[in-house]
C-alpha cells in the first residue's frame, strides 16, 4: 500500500526583525485551516485515491507550532514519494513566508500548492500577475483561487498524489455552495494551542456591501451562500464530543445573513439540551435594527462582538463606499449591546483621504467620551491585494510598498495626500495610546460596572490585550498570542544570521520584558475593577456615551458627526434620524 502525505500549513508572517511570528499559545484560530481540514478528512473518507492509498494528514499553524522544511523532505523520501504540501489560507502578509517554506520543498520536487486571499485577490483583480506570485510560479509552485468544496479539494488531492499540480485551480468565477458540506473542524490538540480554546466555524460567506478597501467580496462574491441549522448543530455537537465549546463566527457579517434566526434559535435548542456555548462574532452598524436580533444572539451565547465602526467622519464613509454606517445610529447601537453585557470591539480605520493628524485624534476624543466602545482595533488604511483600492492604485501607478510582508493593515504601505509619512505614523501611534491610556481604560471599567456587565473580567482582559500587544511586541492584538518564541535559524532570507551569543539574551529579554508588562497592566486593571466594583457610588456612574437617550437632551455626538459632513443631504438625513428617534422615545413613554 502506498503511503501519502498530506501537509495542511497555515503560514505566519515575519516580524520586523526577520523571525515568524510565532507564539507558545496563539490567539485567533484559522478558520480557512478547518475547513480544509475537513474538507480532506472527507475526501480520504471518500477514499478518493483508491483502496491502496494510505493517506496521512498533517496540520500545522504557523503562528504556534515549528514548520520546519527539513522534516518534510525527509518523511517524502522515507515514505516513498507521495508527498502534497497546501499552503492554506495565505494572506498577503503571509505570502513571503509562504513562499520561503515552499522553496525547498520544490528544490526536492515536492508539490506545492499556495491558496487564500493574496492569491485569489491577486487573481480576480488584477489584469496580469504581480512579480511575487510570477516569481512563486517560476519555482514550479501550484495556485488554488476561490473556495475549496463541492469536490474541487479532491482535483488537487489526486494531483498532489500523483505529482502532477496544475498550474493554477482557478474557481473565481463560481462560488460553490456551502450547505450540507463538510464542516470546518480542527483536532482538540490544535484547539488547545489557541490561547483560551476557541474554534472556529463559518455559516456564511460573501458580501452584499460594496466597500472599496474590503477583498472579500471580490474573492467569497456578493452573492451570499449559507450552511444549514443542521450543519451547525453538526459543528457544535462534534466540538463538544471534543470537550470544545467556545467558538468565533467568522462570517464577515452574521447579521446579514437572512437564516440568523434559524441558526439562533437550533444554538438555543442545543443549550436547553444541556450544551454550554459561548461565542463570539462580527456584526455591522445596522444589526440593532433588526427584530430580537440582539436580545435572541446573546442568549444564544454571544459575548463578544468584532464591528467595523471604520471611522465616525460621514465624508470618509462615503469615499470608501462604506455607506451602510449610519454615524446618527452609533451610539443607540452600541448601547442596544452594552445592555447585554456584550465586550464590544470596533475596528478603526486611520489614513482615509479626508483625515489629518490633528482630524484623527480629535474624532478618537469624541468616540472615547461619546460612544461605550470596549476596545479599539486600529489599522492603517490599506490596498490590499484583491480590493478595489488596490486595483486602482495599480493602474494609475501609485507607489505601494512592494514587500507584501507589511501588509498586516499594522504598517503604512502607502502615502498619504493630506499627511506627510511621519505625521500618519504619528497619527496611528497617538491614537493608539490616547484610547489606552489609563483615565479612559478605567472609563471603560466604569461603565462595565455601572451597567452591571457579567463580563467585567473579559473587558479588563481584552484592554489589556488590545493595549500591549501594541505597545510591547509591536503587533496588532489579533495576530498575537502568549509568550513570543523567535527562532534564530528560521530569519527571512536575506537577513544576516545572528550570533547565538548575542541573540538569545536579546530574545529571552524581549519576551521576559513584554510578558512582565503584560502582568502588570492586568495587574493595574484589576485593581481599578476591584476599587471601582466596591464603590457603592459606582453603580450610580453615568456619562455620554451610557445615558438613556432623551428628546430633550442636544446630542453632541450627533452634533459631532454632522459638522463632519459636507454634504447636505447627510445632514438632513441625520435631521431625519433624530426626529425618528424622538418619536420612538415618545412612544416608549
């Protein structure tokens, strides 16, 4: 019987210095690893290579565990040549460190297959190759663009057996339907390397929205594609057989989906049953708007909510097509979860064509004193490869940084036409500290209290999180995770190798240093909880951002927002909104 090995590799990137980001226990699970692990598992559950094939998996996350070249070559020419290496869900970001891992596995003649977002943008966008995935195909490496089911795996799996990989799988121009396919599913030893086990599912893919700086829907469609409640209790039940029950939603937009309450009320059927379920998942502005929506999720186990707030200026909004964000609706938004003891974070985009320096940081003073938001992930504004902000800058020749390994949305890859380089660095670095500096985190504590939140140690968890990972290992809070490992023999080619003698006291002080500071702000943190918890006074606590709305009440948020917007037909849209929530108010009392 013929044996094949079958490596499912879910690449990291490289830090500043050169080394793969990689940590003892990582935080975020890939959700595109899971479903190509099950996708495979289903294939050789299929026994699609025939009945003398034995086929073996092997799965690996970068960001937590060694993948190391040298052991995969020795376990191809030991096992007898059957040998496919996937390089799954690669980001662009990602796509240097992609590239690096296949190179000697090619110069071995081993398959090699790279998909994920930087391909299949690159692919779907773009009118001719760019120079790294040309350089990538003249190594002899395979790309697969679009998604992986309705049995397209099983293509590069029978050609990945028998050496023989296409030069691109190309499925861009159909998306397939997802329902009643195998389900993402990550082994219980893979779990536990995530940073407080969570998995991770999808029940939707595609877009409706039109975002110019967003890749998905030029990659997953704007058509969306739904599993079925019995899929999902499928994904929930063979979780809890692994003792797993906390899991990230990873669909761009649950609340979009048009069979939320379907899949909400099975989660509530299968809590009644006896299963603990915690989740969390990413919603946009308008999801308070819609019938029990709120009120059906949390009880369905929704903690955690991820919104894409991008910017509280209606003229940014409107450059990047983001018009589903309605400014006048944010703060009953945000308080409509607040009520629920939902951790709220919101991504924050910085370096739309109408901010300044000064612009940022005065709008980041208004959402802190306006708006409950628990946290703040910032990014610079990005055109990444498969957006429609990439495509143009492209055709109109826009310097972009040609090292794909910035684009984290962590780094400026390109320039700014109201900000200098310095000033919009300087903007994303101040707006970061002035969210987290220590009056405002304890605002944030304040509130949690005062609107008795059963999640006031998670709140005090993620500041931390949000703020240190930042400010002490350099990396956006959601690629981070605890206790950073560098290895010094896998530094990006063309870096110099350093000396042992000098790299290790320098690592082992970079990670002592970043871990002991971690410590202590969750050490402070806790403290102001515990201070503010036993204030009697602190259940009275009442601010802007947390007051019951009032007809009466001038709503400087409001007033805020619209002195931002140069068009009047938003103002009187916002006039509109208001007189509208003057009467719901009427009406509720």
């Amino acid at each position: 019987m013929a044996t094949f090995d079958i490596h499912l590799i879910k690449p990291t990137r490289y830090d500043d210095d050169g080394y793969p980001l990689q940590w003892w226990r990582s935080l975020i699970p890939s959700n595109s690893l899971a479903c190509v692990v099950g996708l495979v598992q289903d294939a050789i559950d299929r026994r699609v290579f025939g009945d003398d094939v034995e086929p073996r998996m092997h799965v690996v996350d970068e960001t937590h565990t060694k993948v190391e070249p040298r052991d995969i070559v020795a376990r191809h020419r030991a096992g007898g040549g059957h040998t496919l290496v996937c390089l799954v869900g690669v980001q662009s970001n990602q796509f240097p460190r992609a590239v690096d891992i296949a190179r000697p596995l090619r110069a071995a003649g081993i398959p090699v297959c790279i998909g994920g977002f930087h391909v299949s943008g690159c692919i779907s966008m773009l009118d001719e190759l760019p120079p790294d995935l040309r350089e990538a195909q003249d190594l002899g490496i395979s790309f697969f663009a679009g998604e992986a089911e309705e049995g397209r795996m099983d293509a590069v799996l029978r050609d990945g057996f028998a050496g023989r990989l296409e030069k691109v799988y190309d499925h861009l121009a159909a998306a397939p339907g997802i329902a009643g396919a195998p389900i993402p599913l990550l082994d219980p030893r893979e779990i536990r390397r995530n940073l407080s086990s969570y998995t991770s599912f999808d029940l939707g893919r595609g877009c409706p929205f039109e975002c110019s700086f967003c890749t998905i829907i030029n990659v997953q469609g704007r058509k969306s594609r739904f599993r079925t409640p019995d899929d999902l209790e499928k994904i929930i039940r063979t979780n809890a057989a692994q003792g797993v029950n906390r899991f990230i939603l990873t669909d761009d937009n649950f609340a979009r989906n048009k069979n939320w309450e379907s899949f909400v009320d099975r989660l509530l059927e299968l809590r009644r049953q006896g299963l603990k379920i915690r989740l969390a998942m990413q919603v946009d502005t308008l999801a308070h708007r819609i019938p029990r929506f709120i009120e059906k999720v949390t009880r369905a186990g929704a903690d955690q909510v991820f919104i894409g707030l991008e910017s509280i200026n209606a003229d940014n909004l409107e450059a990047v097509k983001k018009r589903q964000n309605r400014i006048e609706e944010y703060r009953e938004m945000f308080v409509a979860w607040k009520r629920r003891s939902v951790v709220i974070t919101c991504g924050y985009i910085i370096g739309f064509p109408n901010d300044t320096k000064e612009a940022v940081l005065r709008d980041i003073e208004t959402l802190k004193r306006e708006l409950p938001i628990d946290t703040i992930y910032l990014n610079y504004l990005t055109p990444l490869p498969g957006s429609e902000d990439h495509r143009r800058a492209t055709l109109a020749g826009v310097w972009m940084d040609p090292d794909m390994n910035k684009y984290d949305l962590g780094h400026r890859v390109t320039h700014h036409p109201r900000m200098s380089d310095e000033e919009w660095e300087a903007a994303y670095r101040e707006a970061h500290e002035s969210f987290y500096d220590w009056k405002h985190m304890e605002t944030v504590i304040r509130r949690a209290v005062a609107l008795r939140s059963k999640a006031q140690k998670t709140t005090v968890n993620r500041l931390m999180a949000y703020r240190e990972t930042v400010r002490l290992e350099h990396t956006a809070k959601l690629e981070a995770g605890y206790i950073r490992i560098r290895r010094r023999r896998q530094r990006r080619p063309g870096l110099p190798l350093e000396n042992p003698l000098t790299f290790h006291p320098k690592a082992w002080w970079s990670t002592t240093r970043a871990l002991l500071g971690q410590i202590a702000t969750l050490a402070r943190l806790r403290l102001i909880l515990w201070r503010v918890a036993r204030d009697p006074a602190s259940l009275d606590y009442v601010d802007a951002a947390i007051r019951p709305p009032s007809k009466d009440e001038d709503d400087t948020f409001l007033a805020a927002a619209r002195t931002t917007e140069t068009s009047q037909r938003r103002a009187e849209r916002a006039d509109a909104a208001k007189a509208a929530k003057a009467a719901r108010i009427d009406a509720a009392q």
